[in-house]
C-alpha cells in the first residue's frame, strides 16, 4: 500500500477551539452556516447574532433562506441543560420561530426525550432540532468539524415543503397584485416595475450601488416592511445614524435602524401591520408601500 493513512482522532475539548461561547463560538457558527445547513437538510441564512427577546438574547436569529421562515438557534459548548431548554422556548415564542435548533457538545437522554416530545406534541409548523457538535483531528491536522443530529421531527421537511408551496403563492399572488396596483401612477416615475417573485421580498433599484429599496412580506408576524438595504457598508449606514434626527423629520417617518450584528448588512426600516389574508385590504397595503418607498428613496438620496 503506497498511501501512508493518518489516525482519527476526536478533540474532547470544544473550548480549546473556541474558549468563549459568546466571544469565540457564536462568531464562528454565524459565518459558517453552511455547515450547520447540511446536517439539518434546508438553508440556513443569518440575520443577526445576540438577537433581543425581552430581558434575554437568542445567540443566533436567522431564516430558511427560501421562505424567509425564522430559526432560532441556541449554543453550548457543554451538554444540555433545563435552562437552556427553557430559553429555547421562551425565544421560539418571542421571535415567532418555525424551526429550534440547539447546538450542544453532548445531549443528554432526558433532554433527548424532552425534543422529542415537544416535536410530537407541537404544531406540525415547527420542528425542534438537537444537534451535538464534533470536533475530529488526523494526526495534527487542523481541526475539522461535524454536526451530528440526535434528534429531529418526522416528515418536518416534507410538511414544510408543502407550506412553502402554498406561502411561494401567496408571496407571488401579492407581487402580481401590486404590480398591477401602481401602473400608470406616478410611482413608476421613481421605480420600475418588477416581474413577481415566488419569494416574501422584492428589491427596488434608487440609483446608487451601495443600497436598494427592500420590501418584505412577514405573515408570520402579520408585518409588512419597507426599508433601505445597505449591503457591506457599515461607514454608510453609521454616517446616516448620525443624521437620524433630520432623516426621521424630513420623511415624516420613525425608522427601524437595523445594524445586524454579525451580518455583512445593514437596514433602516418602517413596518406596517397587516393581514395577508383579507385581500380587500390589499389596496390600502399597497397605498402605504408606494407613499413608504416614495419617501425612503427621497430622504436617503439626499444623504447617500
């Protein structure tokens, strides 16, 4: 045998790799979501990192990268334990989360079965998964990671995949409807008009390259948002928190100033809630969007 085969080995010890869970791991995980993605089987996109629920902070707030569904995901670098449990569910709630998943080094079989119950006995909406993290060494390698799932929800994906169906409709039913909405009114004098999307947003061209119009549709939440999307440029988005004051005085509008933690992006956003599903509503919700995108695309054009 002409290869020489080196020996596998496991690192015990996660902190080693990571010393601090907050400082150290949470930073990483955020960055290397891919990972995590292919062990739980859906894609996984950040949205922020330390995200708030009341007095406590999720570690990591982010959304199934195609229905823009929200995932709570919880570290620790030991194995589990009650408190973290409860956090789990305090921030599923808080954050309206269709998917859990708790990143531990090792899952105890009294919390094993507690996932498992809570997958039994809860909405076929949400899932909740337990995942345990491997560190693996060949020889002195560098260190290699993999996430193992203990444990997860039967059919999840495929009943998910159904709803997503439905929703990709409903996110495209709006569009078409919106876009039909605003023909011929001055709005298209500053923005053109976009081809309907299977998706919850659509993005808006202003004439500037670091930034675009965003608006979401978050039924989850019953939440229509509009907002300026700064994409890499956090200079930019810090220098127009300085002019707050005029901004908000100058559009008539209180904004959402979103710096994303932990992200590659930035947003200043004003939401609307609403109801999807009344469609005879639909007209005043695409009224507060053009009057919304208006107004975002004037005051911040002033200052980009």
């Amino acid at each position: 045998m002409k290869t020489a085969l080196g020996k596998l080995k496991e690192i015990e010890s996660l902190r080693d790799v990571w010393p601090n869970e907050a400082q150290d791991f949470t930073p990483w995980l955020s960055k290397n979501l891919a990972l995590l993605s292919a062990a739980v089987g859906f894609d996984i996109t950040l949205e922020e990192t330390e995200s708030a629920v009341g007095d406590y902070r999720a570690d990591i707030l982010a959304a199934e990268s195609e229905s823009g569904r929200k995932i709570i995901i919880e570290n620790q670098l030991a194995g589990t334990d009650h408190d973290h449990l409860g956090k789990l569910i305090t921030y599923a709630s808080g954050k309206s989360a269709e998917a859990v998943i708790w990143v531990v080094k090792h899952a105890n079989e009294k919390h094993i079965a507690a996932i498992e119950w809570l997958n039994n006995h809860t909405d076929e909406e949400i899932g909740f998964f337990l995942c345990e993290i491997k560190l693996y060494q060949i020889d002195d390698s560098k260190p290699a990671v993999k996430f193992e799932v203990i444990e997860k929800p039967n059919n999840w994906a495929k009943a998910m995949r159904s709803v997503d169906n439905e929703r990709k409709q409903q996110y495209y039913d709006f569009w078409d409807a919106f876009q039909e909405y605003v023909k011929g009114k001055p709005f298209t004098k500053e923005f053109h008009c976009r081809k309907p999307a299977f998706r919850n947003f659509m993005n808006f061209t202003i004439g500037c390259s670091a930034c675009d119009v965003v608006v979401t549709q978050v039924p989850s939440q019953n939440k229509l948002r509009a907002a300026l999307y700064i994409g890499d440029n956090m200079d930019l988005f810090f220098s127009l928190l300085e002019k707050k004051e005029a901004i908000e005085q100058e559009s008539g509008l209180t904004f959402d100033w979103n710096e994303m933690p932990g992200n590659i992006a930035s947003q200043i956003a004003v939401v609307k809630e609403v109801n999807f599903g009344d469609r005879e509503q639909w007209n005043a919700q695409f009224e507060w969007l053009m009057d919304v995108m208006v107004k975002i695309k004037k005051v911040f054009k002033k200052y980009i």
